[in-house]
C-alpha cells in the first residue's frame, strides 16, 4: 500500500539526488529508449494511444536506467509525480485516460536532466510535441515543454517563478509573424540565444572567447546583478554566476547583452607579452581601491581577472601598470602569451580547440604554468565544483575535463613549455591514466606531476603526502602547496601475463603497467566481489558510506569463507630468478611499489634498526628476514617489496593500526609469479579473475612526480 508520501505527488530533494545517481550510472539516452515504445518496438504493448499506465512506466525506468530491478515505492511515487503534474496543469490541456501518463513529457523532463548538448535537446523535445509531423507546434504543446522544462528546473534548485517569465518571453520572440506557431528553425535558433535556457539545458563550453560561462548560484549574501544593478532577491539560486570572471546576473538579465567574459587569448602576434590587466565589473564589497585607497561602493568599480586587483571606474587606466597576475602568477597562464596561428602554420588536428581556433603558447621566462586535468566523475559531484572553480582561479585554456577527450589535448597544448606543472584532480586511477599519456606523448620535457586526491583509496596521493582526499579547503592553499613542493621520481613497472591455456576464459587484464601494487588473494577476493557487485546493482553503491558498508559485508563474508586459504599450493614466485619459501597460513600477496594500499594500510611497515642487526644494502634482490627488518621502502629506487597476508582480519589489524605490518617476504627488482588454479588478483585497485598463468613484473620507467612539503615530523613515509 502507498504511503501518505507517495500518493501526494510530489519529491522530495532525497528523491530527486536518488534519481539523479540512478541517470548518472545508466549509458541509454532518452531518444534511444523511447522508441522501443512506439508502435514497432519491444514495449509497443505497453502503451495505450500515447499513454503509460503504471506497468508501462516501471518498465520504462528500468529500461532506460539499466536496472534488473528498481523499487517499487519509488517508481509508485515517480508515476504519482507525473499523474499530479497533469491534474495541476492547465485545464486546456488533455489529461490521458485510465490515471496513466503521457510518454512525451516523461520523455521531455527526463531529456531536460540528462547529459547532452543543449542544440540536440531542443531539436529533440521539438520533435516529441510535434506528433503530426507537421514542422510546427502550437501554443498548448509550447505550453507543456516549458512545463516540463520548469519541474526539471525546480528540483535543480531554480527560482521557477523569474525563470517563467523568461520562457514565455523567448517564446514570444520566436514567433515574429504571430501565427501562434514555431518551426524547428525558430525553435532552436531561439532556444540558443537564451542563456537561462542553455544553462537549465546543460551548456558545458564558450562557443567563443569573450562568452561566460554560466552556472546557476545561491548567494548566501547581498549581492547585485551587473546589467540592472539590482539586487539578487529570492530563497533558491537567484541567478547567473560566470565561472571564470565571476560576473553575476538575474535570469531574465542575461539575454541584455551583459559586459563580455575576460579574454583567454590575445588576437594578433603584435599583442604578445604586453601585460595588460582585464578589468570586469564587481560588486567590490567596500573593499579598497588600490590606486586611491579609498573604499569602493557597491557596483562601482571593477575587479581584474588575472591579478585580483581592485579599482573604482575613474582609477581604470588602460595599461598602466602592468597586470602581474598577482599571487598565483607562478601558475596562472596569462592571455597574453596564448596567439592564434593559420592552419597552414599548425595542421596537427589536436591544435583545433573546442571552439574552433588553432592556438599556440609563446616562450614564458621565470614562471611554471600549471596545467590542470580534472575527472568531474571523481569522488561524486566534487570533481564538477573542483572544475568550476579552477576555471575561475587560472585560465580556462589551462583547466581541461578528462570526461571531453582525455588528457592528450591538454599535453599537445602545453608540448612546447620547457617549464611547467601539471595537477591531476581524480583518484589513482586517474592519476595512472595521465602517467600512460604523458609516456605516450612526444613531449621535449616530462613536466612533474602533482595530485589533487577526489574520492576514496588515493593510495599515490597519500603517500606523495597530498592526503586521503580533498575536504573541501581552498584550491588556493592546494595551489601554494604545489608551488612549493618538490619534484621526486616515482618507479612504474610493465605487468605481463600470460595464460598458461589460451584456451581458458578469464577477466581482461586492467592494466599493463602498475604504478602502486599488485595483489592476489584474500584482498583481491573483496575488491573483485566488491566491483562485480558495483557494476551488476550500480543503484547500490551511489555514496561513499553504502560503498564502504557493502566493503566490509564482502570482507565480513571473506574471513568466514576463507577462499584463498593454502595460497601456497595454489602458486610459486620467484624473485630474480630466487624462489620463495611461503608459509602455510598465507591468503594473500601484496607486490608494492608504494607504502599505501587499501586506502592508507601500510603493509611493509617501518623499518627499525637495532643494534647489532644486519643493515640491507641495496642489491638486486633480498629474500633473509633479519636483513629484511631493515629493508627500507623507497618509491624511486626501482625495487619492489613483496608481502605476505594471513587473512582479512590480518588486514584489518594494519589498517587499524593493531599491527605494525604484513610478513615480510622480499625486496627485489624483478618478481614471477606461476599460478595453478583461477585466482582473483588486482593492479592499483582494479580487480579481475585469472586462470592459470605467468605474471612477470619488471622496472620500466619512472615518472616526475611533485610531494608535498611535510606539515609536521612523520615516520610514515620518509624522503631523502
């Protein structure tokens, strides 16, 4: 039976954010899906003239969703929603029969808030009203887009009733002949010149330098718009917020031709290296000018993009002094050192940026631009606000989405820097990714590379002392920390494995190349249950508490189950040729290039030497356990440190800190490992299942890496 809640017809912000992680985890589009309901397709029987009933919707869901089951209560009070929206709607309109709802605008609402461009959106909802095929919509199917269009925006947190006003407004223009009809033309050449519109729509890039980059904000203080000069009223996100030079307006303002965006290039060869500040209206909040040192009123005066400087109106003038791009100019890359060339000048396609120049980077003396990769699916929303906000502390041009191509075209943009950094924003898998780019790219100087750790694990990211994971402090002091850290190298090992049976049908191998550690046993049994699960029930595992309550149900099921007990009879390794002595009550095996794992487990442990020990001098491989007790653990001294585990309570012990260390087994440079049965292993976190095999690990690189400076005395992880 419905609760109370579900026959209301409304959502909550939990229903919503939980449908939103459902969307994000589906790869279907909406205009895909929904034509496995009209007439012809799958789900044809399913629908009742345009209409679904309550079977039809569930099935529409999951479908679209990719999901084996969704909840019933939820989907009840998802189709109550809709039913609700159509009682609520304009008594003109037709309300479908039998309590169902009408395809269409569950389409429409669910195209509204899934990714995609905002050109292919309008054409698409444009497309779904006009059921005749005529090329032309009335007023009544205008009136239901906007109405789906304003339900997607209220639960995004818009301010419904100033975002109205601002459609009927478009609509209004776009039907210059007032026939009371659109074509598809004036549809979508009216929609793109909507900015409220394009952002509810999703518009992710400047089609042009000087364009903003708009996000919808809430303003927790007074704050006014740049067109009208008034203030910004209401209780959700009262209007426009530019991303890279922080210009504010209302929803309905930003349609009045607002000042440009600062510029991210100079146009011509002659503008190159002339220093000039680029002045944007702010609301300056009684700061002081820094010319006449007296306060600045609200709205009048401008605030410089590049070096924060403020001014009144009357104290801008042009080019004097020069714009030194203030505290962050060891990082910042100016727009004065950025020029177009002729695509006879730069034929390489990777040169065309996203908004159609061919750029290039002139010589820069005595600064280190940094160059910035961003995963906006790391650690859940994090990595989206972490790239909004690097688009307003640096240039655009140097802040690259590794969801829009990866990293190559940011590496090809920066290839001709003789000095520069670069700051990866993501979690070990992420940071591996640009290592592999970076060994692939034909680039004159490796440049270092420093981590910004999003979600959970960054085992790399801990041990190069730039902590588990982003809280949330300002990118400033992350950005101070990455100018005063220093450059190390970081040994990286080519993985191969080959079957011993070509014929046998196991996992794909994730990786090739191990940056962190390999394992196989007991921890690699968790983490491939773990992920099967992940990738089977996705809608489980939409929060960091869920993941890690469902990791330790896994590890709870592993220390009953015991899989991997008598590892030894299972596998033999040697190590440079040296083979292993294993003990009987070994489950798992842990090859460590990094004293991380698991999240911050230290599995070789500290190194303590006591008098009259055996001191370990550095050879190709030691295997003796009292010189092993003194064995230290370096990232760059090309050795790798092989560990044994007893179980997962063993596990447990050193991540909690109960136990110093796993057993200690051997350091060397070379490890093979021969395997009898299937055994489930893992490279850096990602875990597959393997049948027999020969896994042969050897030192192939070393890459630059930036560690932090040391906040206070530690023994965890000592640097020479």
């Amino acid at each position: 039976m419905a609760s109370a809640d579900d026959t209301e017809g409304t959502l909550t912000p939990v229903d919503f954010i939980q449908l939103q992680h459902y969307m994000e985890e589906s790869s279907l589009r909406v205009k895909d899906v929904i034509k496995e309901f009209h007439p012809g397709g799958r789900y044809a029987k399913h629908t009742s003239g345009e209409c679904l009933h309550l079977e039809g919707f569930c099935l529409f869901l999951k479908t679209y969703l990719e999901v084996e089951s969704f909840p019933p209560n939820f989907c009840q009070k998802l189709f109550n929603y809709f039913q609700q929206a159509e009682l609520d709607g304009s008594p003109k309109r037709s309300t479908p029969h039998g309590g169902g709802v009408f395809l269409r605008d569950v389409s429409c609402y669910f195209s509204v808030l899934e990714e995609g461009q905002p050109r292919e959106k309008l054409e698409f909802t444009f497309k779904l009203y006009d059921k005749d095929g005529n090329g032309l919509l009335d007023s009544s199917e205008v009136d239901r887009i906007i109405a789906q269009m304003m339900r997607a925006a209220d639960y995004l947190g818009w301010d419904v009733t100033e975002l109205r006003p601002v459609l009927k407004d478009m609509m209004t223009a776009i039907d210059v002949d007032d026939s009371g009809t659109v074509n598809l033309e004036e549809w979508v050449k009216g929609g793109m010149n909507n900015v409220p519109l394009l952002v509810l729509l999703g518009l992710r890039m400047t089609e042009k330098d000087g364009q903003h980059i708009w996000r919808l904000k809430h303003f927790n203080k007074p704050t006014y718009c740049g067109v009208c000069e008034n203030m910004l009223l209401g209780l959700g996100k009262q209007g426009l917020y530019c991303n890279c030079c922080a210009y504010t307006v209302h929803n309905q303002c930003a349609n009045k031709n607002p000042e440009p965006c600062a510029r991210t290039f100079v146009k011509t060869k002659e503008e190159i290296g002339k220093a000039t500040h680029d002045w944007i209206r702010a609301d300056c909040n009684a700061s002081k000018c820094q010319v006449c040192f007296k306060k600045i009123k609200t709205l009048a005066g401008k605030h410089c993009v590049w070096c924060q400087e403020m001014r009144h109106d009357e104290c801008v003038v042009p080019g004097v002094p020069k714009c030194d791009c203030g505290d962050l100019k060891d990082h910042i890359l100016p727009p004065w050192v950025i020029y177009p060339v002729s695509k006879e000048e730069d034929t390489n396609l990777l040169s065309v940026t996203p908004d159609g120049h061919i750029l290039q980077i002139a010589p820069i003396l005595d600064t280190h631009p940094l160059l910035v990769f961003v995963n906006p699916k790391s650690g859940g929303k994090q990595g989206e606000r972490v790239l909004r906000k690097f688009q307003g502390l640096l240039n655009p041009r140097q802040v690259y989405n590794l969801s829009n191509g990866g990293p190559i075209r940011g590496l090809h943009f920066f290839r001709n820097l003789r000095q520069f950094k670069i700051l990866v924003c993501g979690g070990d898998g992420t940071v591996g990714w640009l290592l592999d780019a970076i060994d692939k790219m034909n680039i004159s100087v490796h440049p270092p590379v420093a981590v910004l750790p999003l979600g959970t694990g960054n085992d790399m990211a801990r041990c190069l002392r730039w902590g588990g994971g982003y809280e949330g402090s300002d990118l400033k002091e992350v950005l101070k920390e990455v100018k005063d850290s220093r450059q190390i190298p970081l040994d990286r090992w080519s993985i191969k494995v080959t079957p011993k049976n070509p014929q046998d049908a196991g996992d794909p191998v994730p990786y090739e190349i191990m940056n962190n550690y390999f394992s196989i046993g007991v921890d690699a049994s968790i983490a491939h249950r773990f992920h099967s699960m992940r990738e089977k029930h996705p809608q489980k595992f939409n929060s960091r508490m869920k993941n890690k309550l469902m990791y330790f149900e896994y590890a709870t099921s592993e220390s009953f189950s015991s899989s991997c007990k008598n590892l030894k009879d299972c596998l033999s390794i040697t190590c440079c040729g040296k083979p292993l002595n294993l003990c009987n009550s070994l489950e798992g095996i842990a090859v460590l290039n990094i004293p991380s794992m698991h999240g911050g487990s230290n599995l070789w442990g500290e190194s303590k030497k006591t008098d009259g020990a055996p001191e370990a001098v550095h050879s190709e491989v030691i295997t003796d356990h009292e010189l092993l007790k003194t064995a230290t653990q370096d990232i760059s001294d090309k050795r790798l440190e092989v560990v044994g585990l007893e179980g997962v309570l063993e596990m447990g012990q050193i991540y909690t800190g109960l136990k110093s260390a796993g057993h200690r087994l051997a350091q060397t440079s070379e490890i093979t490992i021969s395997t009898a049965k299937a055994l489930p292993m893992q490279i850096d976190g990602e875990p597959w299942m393997q049948p027999p095999c020969e896994i042969k690990i050897t030192h192939k690189s070393q890459a630059a890496m930036l560690v932090a400076a040391p906040t206070k005395p530690s023994s965890f992880f000592q640097f020479k």
